[in-house]
C-alpha cells in the first residue's frame, strides 16, 4: 500500500461534495504545480535525447539546431521557445505530435505562433511525404491564410534543414530563461480542470 507522505487537504471523493474551502486548498497547491511547468517541460524535452532512429541527430538535437537557427536568424525570444517546442510531441503524440506541441503552447503563444506550431508537420511534409506514399502539397490546403508564409518558411529556414550533426547547437540550458519567461504567464487564464486554474 503506498504511504501517503503529506495528507490531503481535501476530504471529498468525488467533485459533486467537494466545498468552497476544498477549492481554496485546491488552488494554493495548484500554483506551485504551474510553476513548476517549465521544469517538466525541459524532462520531456530531455526524453527526446533517446535516438531510436536512423536520422544523423537525436530528435532533442533537432529541437536544439531549429531553435538555435532561429536565434541566429534573430527572431524574437518567443519564436525561438516555439521552434525549441515544436517536436515535444513526438514521444507520446506519435500520430499527432505537431497537435501535441501545439496545446503546450497554446497558453503562452501568440496566434501566429500557435498556428506554427500546430500546422508546422502538414508543412515539414513538402520536403518527404511524396515519399513516404503522401502528398507533399497538403499544405495547400490553407494557402491564402494569413500565416501561411510564417509556417513555410519556419520549415524552409529552420525545421527541415536541421538534422546535421556539425551544426554548432546551442545547449537546452541556453534557451531556458526565455522558455522560464515565456510559460511565466498565460497570454489569458485558462479555465478548466485543476492546473487550468487561474489565480485570482
């Protein structure tokens, strides 16, 4: 039986008996785990170090070098924590990982990043899928939108060209104050489920 080291401030076992004074404990514990996000997010990030394929770089170093291009290309601090975050997803989204990134991001993203990172694999697909028995034109589908051109060009200038393993990365610790920054504060409070409180 597993030993509960600090007990819990809540007695009710299901929401419908829960009371005012449970959701006052509730939220207190809750800004300590959102604080902690950025921790977790640099394990997951950590966890795609694991190679398991037969690409030239780890998919943590892909994430590295599409981040760092994006430094040196000089874009801002938020675009660079995208492009760092842009394949977080891989370890457990496997059919879906750009919607897995997407949702990391979508608190603290602004909107043209958002969409980025969400459309970013129906984008990368223009370089491999008429390989792989897809269409490399699917991203056609939302030509005309107006981040179009953001999104091809994050793949044409930094996601697509980096699997090479003599580029010069930067290290993970490098991007950490702006990611800490970045997941500092939802662009607005998200509503719903325990670590979607917002503190008032």
């Amino acid at each position: 039986m597993t030993e509960i080291i600090n007990p819990p401030r809540t007695w009710f076992t299901a929401m419908k008996d829960s009371t005012q004074e449970d959701w006052d404990a509730l939220r207190e514990e809750d800004v300590a785990f959102r604080d902690a996000l950025p921790d977790r997010i640099l394990d997951a990030l950590r966890l795609l170090d694991d190679q398991g394929s037969s690409f030239h770089v780890t998919r943590l170093e892909h994430s590295l070098q599409t981040a760092t291009r994006a430094y040196r290309a000089d874009r801002d601090d938020d675009y660079v924590v995208c492009a760092l975050l842009h394949d977080i997803g891989d370890t457990l989204g496997i059919y879906n990982h750009a919607d897995h990134a997407a949702a990391v991001v979508k608190p603290f993203a602004r909107p043209d990043l958002y969409w980025m990172v969400e459309k970013h694999a129906i984008f990368q697909g223009y370089y491999f899928f008429h390989y792989v028995g897809g269409d490399r034109n699917a991203r056609e589908e939302f030509r005309g939108h107006e981040y179009f051109d953001l999104t091809a060009e994050f793949c044409e200038e930094f996601d697509q060209p980096a699997f090479d393993p003599n580029y010069p990365n930067l290290a993970l610790e490098d991007f950490e104050p702006a990611l800490r920054k970045f997941m500092a504060t939802p662009i607005k409070p998200v509503v719903g489920g325990l670590s979607g409180l917002s503190a008032k």
